[in-house]
C-alpha cells in the first residue's frame, strides 16, 4: 500500500492507525452486526461514542467543568453566524483581532447581526504577523481572535487576558498544543484539520455564556439548545463524531497534548530550518515570531519556480503544497496526523530542489 506525503489543508490527513480501526470496524461496530453509520443516534451504542468522544475532548484538553463540548454541523463557517446570533447585544459592540481572511470572514457575518469594532488588525502588511498588540475593551459583547491563520501561516503564540469573553475560532490548530482553556468563554473548530473528517463542528463554551443565548433565534440556531439536549437536538453527524473520538484515542496513545506539541514542533522546525538555511531561495511569508506549526507559507522567486516546485512535488509524491489561492506561494500544512518522516521527505525534497534550480 502507498500512503501519499499529504500537505492538505484541509480536509486533511488522518492518522493511518485510525483510519485502519475504522476499516476494521466498519461493516460491524462493536458486534452490532452493522456500521456506525447505520445505528440509531437514539441507541445505546450510539451514545457510548458520542459521550466518549465528549469525555475524551475533556479530559486531553483540560477542559474545566464549567465548560461544555457541543458537536454541531455548519462548520465554522456557521459559528462566525451563531456567536453574533446568541451573544452580539443590541448597543453593544463585537470586537475582531483580524489577522486573515478567516477573521475577516467572522467579522463580516458580526457585522450583519449587529455592532463590529476591529480592536488590532495585519492586514496592511499583508497579514504577516499576529496583531498582538491592542487596547483591551471594557465595553462591548466579547473578543474575536483566531488562533491560527490557515492561509498566512501565522499563530498566536500566547493568549491574551481579556476583561470581555474571549472568543477563538481554533479551527487550523485546536488540539495541537496545551493552552489554558480558560482564558476563553467559547472556543470552535471544524474537524477537518486536527480531528478528523470534515462535518463535525467542536465548541467549547462556558456554561455562564449559555445563560446569556438571545432567546429570540431559531431553535437549531442556539447553542442552549444543543447544551441542555447534549448536541442530540436533532440527527448529529454521528460517523464524524465516530471519527473524532478514534483520533482523540490515537492522541492519547501519542502522550497526550504535551508529546504532540513537542512534535508539531520538531516537524515545524525540519521545514522552518530549510527555508532560514535557503539564503534566500525560499522565503517565509509569515515573521519569525508569528510562525505557525500548522501551516507552514513559503514563496519561492518567480511564478516559474513555483509551478516547477509544486509540479516536481507531486511527481515526487507530495499532495496539497500549493498555497492558497488569496496569497498564492506554497504551503506545506503539518497538522497532527502528519508524521515527521513526511516533513523529514519534504525537507529533504527542498533542499533538491533548491540544489537543482539555483
Ligand atoms: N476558520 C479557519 C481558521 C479555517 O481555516 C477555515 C477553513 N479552512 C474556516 C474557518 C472555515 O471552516 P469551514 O469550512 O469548516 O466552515
């Protein structure tokens, strides 16, 4: 069997370990005589996943118990929509820390429902940086950050402590290193990165800002709803979340948060390394000390290069290492599935390559 070198995005690589359980249990779960995917939401069986996969999400993130983990659809897409909807008062603002299209987005969905003040932003330098830097409000709704910007390769490598709850969208680095959980009020990811398939949505949300839901939106739409009926409101994606927890039992298998951030780490610098040791043949778009472990954003000196890199790539076997279509360059992203002999083989590719077009 070929495992192709997989640099994408997203919907990302999955841990192979996983995806052979999944195989293994797919025709009959658990001696049900069926898959996951055929089981009732309502049935026993059914339910063991979810409240293990919500158990497990606690326990290696160190979630505190005044907070709760819902497992919602719409991606995070959807979230940038229901946050404003449950938590934006009427006269009160929402406020963005924009470090990318991805803030931008979030922001732009606020600012429909109501009242947006962008608090700190990159943009003007083309999102190189993280926005560290800002007045911490008194006033207004919460605080908007995303924690790791997908497209630009950067990530905060601190959280601020905010007077006003602190919001992040995690969605390109959630699970990939410890953090203080509490320094938030709500943290969502999509799955598709670091936990698994696409179609499941994680929010983290403290059960304080669930007292505070606008009573006045759709049922589907408010995250009490899906709290008080432990996400099952309706029919959950139930083989995403299925999904979810085998990688969450494969994280803990690795050591846990603390081994995966050591590797992340390691695998960041083997790639980081071969473009600070380039002389120039390659560049870094983010700055040093926003550098993401995530997704690692490089150019190369012409558009010739480029396509001659990305071409020489994919006969070489690596996939998903062309940068996005806003920024263009390359980006390899390295999210925890992605093990460090695939980093260790696209280092060693650039170093050639750099060798061979120089
Ligand atoms: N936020 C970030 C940081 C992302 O990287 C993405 C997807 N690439 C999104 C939000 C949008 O996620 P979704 O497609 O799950 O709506």
């Amino acid at each position: 069997m070929k495992r192709t070198y997989n640099f994408n995005a997203g919907p990302a690589a999955i841990p192979l370990a996983v995806l052979e359980k999944a195989q293994s249990e797919l025709v009959d779960f658990n001696g049900t005589g069926m898959s996951v995917m055929e089981l009732s939401h309502r049935s026993k069986s059914y339910e063991e996943v979810h409240n293990r996969a919500s158990a497990l999400l606690k326990e290696l993130m160190g979630i505190p118990e005044e907070y709760e983990v819902l497992f919602l659809q719409g991606g995070a897409s959807l979230q940038f929509a229901m946050i404003p909807m449950n938590f934006l008062k009427s006269e009160t603002d929402a406020h963005f820390i924009m470090s990318g299209v991805w803030s931008e987005k979030a922001q732009s969905e606020a600012s429909k429902i109501g009242n947006t003040n962008i608090l700190a932003s990159s943009k003007d330098d083309r999102y190189t940086y993280i926005p560290e830097t800002f007045e911490d409000p008194a006033e207004g709704s919460y605080i908007h950050l995303t924690s790791n910007n997908t497209i630009y390769g950067t990530q905060w490598q601190d959280f601020p402590i905010t007077k006003l709850p602190l919001i992040a969208d995690m969605s390109s680095d959630i699970m990939s290193r410890e953090f203080d959980v509490s320094r938030f009020s709500l943290i969502y990811a999509g799955a598709q990165k670091n936990l698994g398939p696409s179609g499941v949505t994680v929010v983290i949300v403290k059960k304080d800002m669930l007292a505070e839901t606008n009573e006045q939106i759709p049922a589907i739409l408010k995250y009490s709803t899906h709290s008080k009926q432990n996400s099952l409101y309706n029919t959950p994606p139930t083989f995403a979340i299925y999904m979810l927890s085998l990688v969450l039992e494969w994280i803990q298998e690795q050591g846990g948060l603390a081994a995966i951030e050591a590797l992340n780490n390691k695998k960041a610098s083997l790639l980081y390394d071969c473009i600070d040791q380039s002389g120039g043949f390659y560049s870094g778009h983010a700055e040093k000390t926003s550098r993401s472990a995530m997704n690692v954003t490089f150019t190369l000196k012409n558009e010739e290069l480029t396509k001659a890199f990305i071409k020489e790539s994919i006969e070489s076997g690596f996939s998903g290492l062309g940068g996005h279509r806003s920024i263009g360059g390359c980006r390899a992203s390295i999210y925890n599935a992605v093990p460090i002999e695939a980093c260790q083989a696209l280092a060693d590719f650039m170093a050639n390559f750099q060798k061979k077009h120089a």
